[in-house]
C-alpha cells in the first residue's frame, strides 16, 4: 500500500482496492458525490453503482458510524470515512460482488490512512500548482505591460512580487533545449505544462547566476524560452555575467542578452536580445550581446515624429462603437504584438486566431495599410517605435537639411522623403555593411514578402538552401531574420533607404 502510494497515488490505491475486490472502488463526498473512482472491469458488473454509492452514503453520514455495509441481492457495499472527525471528508467505498472476500474489509481499515494522506497530498500539489501559475501569470502580466510601454501600471503591478523591477535594465533571453521537455510537441494543455515544467531547473539556475536580482519570467510565445529582466549594472568586477554563467552551468541553452536599455524600453531590449540569440545559436559559447546599432526611430528626426503621428492618428483616435470592441490602446497593443509575433500573437495576447485576423483588417482600414504587404508592416512598425521614443531622444533636424516637395506637410506624410535624410541614409549603410556585395537573396527575400517559398522559386534553388542562406545572414547581420521578433522590417527600411540614394 505504501508503495502504491508513493507511485501511483489516489487513482493507484483505488485501482488495486478494486481489483483485491473485484468490484468497485472509490472516494464519494458526504453527498453521495463520486470524487475518483476506479472498476475492475465494466460498469456493468454493478448494475447502479451510483445508486448504491448514494444509499449508502446517506445512510453512513444519518448515523454517524465509523464504518458501514450495505447488502444487496447480488453485491456488498463498504463504507470508511477518511476521516471520522471532519464531516465534510470523502469516504471509501467499495462495491464487491457476494460473497464478500475474506479480510477486505481489515484491508479496507487499514488502507484509510495512507489513502488520506495521499489525498491530503494532492490536494496540497494542486494548490501549490495554482498558486504558482498564478504567480506566473502575474509576471507574465507585468511583461507585457512593459512591452506595450506602460510603465506605472507595471511598476504598480509589480510591487506585490520580488524582486522590484530594476531601471535600467538588460533584457536576457534563454532558450533551453526542447530534450527537457520530455520530447513533446502538441500544443494540448498537458503538453504545455509539461514544457513549462521543464524550465523550472533553468530558473533555478538563472536565480543563483544572479543572486534573485533579476525578474524572470516564462514566455509566453516561445514555450522553451525564459525572458530575463536584469539589472543593467553588474554585480562586480569579479562577478561572472549572468548569462556567460547561465550558459557556462546549463550544457543545452543559448542565452542572448540586450544592450543596457531604460525599464521604459523592455519591448527594444527584448528584440536586441532575441536577435543577439540568432548569433548565439551559431558560437560554442552558446551566448552572445546585442551589437552596437541604433534603432531607426531615433535618425528619423522631426519629421519622422510628425510622419507617425499623421500616420496612427486615425488608429489612437478611434473610438469603438461597442463597449466589448477594441479601444484604441488595445488596437495599437494588438499591431505591436503581431509585428512583433506574427501568429504567435495570439499566445501572447491570449485572443484566438480570429479575433487577432479582426483585429488586424479593422487597423490596416483605419490606416488606410495593406498589412499583407512588407512595405506596409514595416511602415507601421517604425511609426510605434517612433511613437514609443522620447522626442528628445530622436536626433534633431541638422540646420542646412531641407526637406523635398512642394508643401510643408509632405514630408510627414511620405516616408520617402523620411528614409531620404542623410542620419537614416548613413543608419541604413550601417545596417547593411555586413552584407555588401551579397544583397540577392536579402533583396528576394524581401521583395518575395518575406516568404521562403516563393523566394526560394525567384532565386532558383530550393527551400531548404534558402533558408540555409538567411541562416548565414542571420550569422553576418547579428540579426534574427526568419523567427520573430525579425529584423526585416528594419532591413526593408535600410535597402529602400539605400535605393533612394542612389542615383537615377
């Protein structure tokens, strides 16, 4: 009994009771409620067993016993409270056919008790298990409100959890081997759990690299992911960098970490760290650190600033018709997510896939976007990232720049004439050094939105070699091209940028 206890638990106990008896076992509430059951073989062997569990509970709880039997003409019902002094607690019952077994009801008597505690166990299990999904959830909260730029609500959020949100802060993310997950891939709930499961031994790990400094959380878009939200100081100059110990301790994970980034910025943080994890994929060390390169929204200047706001304006002054539609705030939370996520979205704003598809068609035709269009996506993209950067951060106008076209409102309202000045033309050759003289597939790629097959058809070779030749890319740009969060949309920019300059 100890033994099946240990292994097999409640429903191992029962299983064995019910075979010793060659009937029925299991654990009935005081209502006559059956909790966990199991049978020997068919139902049909006891003819009502819920009848007779109901009967015979009642009759045990009018009473007051300690134990009870109730006879039928073909079978015997017995009764133990697992408890005889909380009224409420299940009772055993187990239905056998006549003649009763020599010694089962000793046997029933005396495993009450390891059955208890096995119950009381579970049910510990069970709360601790909510609890920390609870946990979970509320970190995971905390992410995405960050990511989505609302820091005070975050802050708010975050005070009832430790450690407290540090600022600034690096954004770290760890990607553990899929082997620690039992194997599995189906996206049942079982399965997930299993997966999320499996990073517990990484958290651990990331918890004692840093001494608990940083806000941990599991992601909920790429199930074998960890994000880490770490303090931008290092613990000292002797102190090992938490991801150079995270990768140094756990054999199997690649760790990329973000440039030094404002709490108020977690969202960039989280890109640079995702394409520093496209590098550390490709080193033996298994971990690596976003490049210096500026983001785009800070060469746009001015103008850029005014461009994004002429551009989202329909789209932040849009007012719902119904109060259970998208406002405007979740509108623009929805297009960052998805430019981000693509169709992973949807486990990043828990909506389901045609709520995120409405979604999308209401924003593209308030802002007037074709948003199957790469040229578009990249369009609305930079436009909230400029929207997400403190003016004083974009770099000013210079003096004796002059903007192109014939009004004063031109300029903002083409991102033509945008991706003309001369800080986004030199951010643009910047982004596309490494790729110099070996621009076709890039070029294809893009030009092909952003599709493998078609084109792996325009280059002529198959599909597996050209995603090896954007592997290698990936590799050369320190940049993730093909799993968002990707790098396209900037690249797109750069390569239209670059098209501008050039001369007719």
């Amino acid at each position: 009994m100890h033994r099946l206890a240990r292994a097999g638990g409640t429903d191992g106990l029962l299983r064995w009771l019910a075979g010793r008896a060659e009937g029925w076992a299991g654990l009935v509430g005081p209502d006559g409620t059956v909790l966990h059951a199991a049978a020997r073989t068919a139902r049909a062997v006891v003819p009502d067993v819920a009848g007779l569990v109901a009967e015979s509970a009642n009759a045990l709880t009018e009473r007051g016993a300690r134990a009870y039997s109730l006879d039928t003409g073909a079978h015997t019902a017995l009764l133990f409270p697992l408890s005889t002094d909380d009224p409420a607690a299940p009772v055993l019952v187990v239905v056998a056919p006549r003649p009763v077994a020599a010694g089962l009801a000793t046997l029933l008597a005396d495993v009450v008790l390891p059955l208890a505690l096995c119950r009381q166990a579970e049910t510990l299990e069970r709360r601790r298990r909510r609890v920390d999904l609870a946990e979970s959830r509320g970190r995971e909260a905390v992410l995405h409100l960050l990511m989505t730029g609302q820091l005070s609500i975050a802050q708010q959020v975050a005070g009832a959890l430790r450690p407290r949100l540090p600022d600034p802060v690096r954004v770290c993310v760890v990607e553990c081997s899929g082997d620690r997950r039992d194997g599995r891939d189906g996206r049942d709930g079982r399965d997930r759990r299993d997966r999320r499961d499996g990073r517990d031994e990484v958290v651990q790990v990331c918890v004692d690299a840093d001494g608990g400094r940083s806000w941990i959380v599991r992601c909920p878009v790429y199930a074998r992911h960890l994000i880490l939200v770490m303090p931008a100081d290092e613990q000292g100059r002797d102190a090992v960098p938490t991801d150079e110990a995270v990768a140094d301790r756990v054999g199997d994970c690649v760790v990329g970490v973000s440039e030094p980034v404002p709490l108020a910025d977690t969202a960039t943080g989280y890109r640079q760290a995702f394409h520093a994890l496209a590098v550390a994929r490709e080193l033996p060390t298994r971990h690596a650190r976003f490049g210096v390169s500026p983001d785009p929204a800070l060469v746009v200047g001015p103008a850029g600033r005014q461009w994004a706001n002429e551009l989202l304006t329909p789209l932040l002054t849009h007012v719902p018709r119904r109060a259970q539609d998208p406002g405007s705030q979740e509108l623009a939370a929805t297009a960052a997510s998805w430019l981000a996520f693509s169709s992973h979205a949807t486990d990043h704003l828990k909506v389901h896939r045609n709520t995120l598809a409405a979604r999308l068609k209401l924003i593209g035709d308030l802002l007037g976007l074709d948003l199957h269009r790469l040229a578009d996506q990249a369009a609305l993209d930079l436009a909230l990232r400029v929207r997400a950067t403190p003016a004083p951060a974009c770099t000013p106008e210079p003096a004796p720049y002059a903007t192109t076209g014939s009004g004063t409102g031109e300029t903002a309202r083409d991102l033509d004439a945008i991706l003309r000045r001369p800080a986004v033309r030199d951010w643009a050759d910047q982004q596309l050094a490494p790729v110099i003289g070996s621009e076709e597939t890039l070029r294809t790629w893009l030009r092909c939105e952003g599709r493998l097959g078609p084109a792996a058809a325009e280059l002529g070779i198959s599909v597996p070699g050209t995603r090896k030749r954007l592997t290698r890319l990936e590799t050369v740009l320190q940049r993730s091209l093909l799993r968002p969060p990707s790098a396209r949309y900037d690249l797109w920019l750069a390569l239209r940028a670059r098209d501008l300059a050039a001369p007719v």
